[in-house]
C-alpha cells in the first residue's frame, strides 16, 4: 500500500525462555518514492523503539546484519519475511 511503510523482514531473539522475546528488530521499505528504509528495534526491558532510517536498502540489510550478529551473544534469532514481498 502506497503511503505506509512495508515490512521486509522481522527477527525475534529467544534466549533461555523460548516464550519470551529478548528482542524484535523489523526491516521496513517506504514505498512512497523516497527510496528510504528504516530498522526499528524493540526490546521488553525497555519502552521505547529504536529507530534507524537509511536512504537505501543496503544500508539498512546492513544495520539488520549488524544486530542479529550482536544478539548472538545472548540467544537465537527466528527470522521471517513477509510472503507477499
């Protein structure tokens, strides 16, 4: 939809509590035009979303990267993309 931000992918990371998400990290593409992408990054412990925009896609696939190479530390990822891409 024209407007709204698409969501490209979406990661989870799981540590011992396989419930309970340590983490959420979401890859969006404006479709506007704009040829933007942003990375938000949510966390339980805290309340705010973390946002980061970036003017093309590969910037943003390498914040993502950047991200689930950090959690690494602390769990496993489970990554989704949307089906209808």
């Amino acid at each position: 939809m024209a407007g709204f931000p698409q969501l490209r992918e979406a990661g989870w990371l799981y540590g011992d509590d396989p419930y309970l998400p340590l983490a959420l990290v979401r890859l969006f593409e404006h479709v506007d035009g704009t040829g933007r992408w942003e990375v938000r990054l949510n966390a339980p412990a805290e309340a705010e979303t973390q946002l980061a925009m970036f003017e093309g896609e590969a910037g943003a696939r390498a914040e993502v990267a950047r991200v689930y190479a950090d959690g690494k530390q602390y769990g496993q990822w489970r990554v989704r993309q949307p089906d209808a891409l």
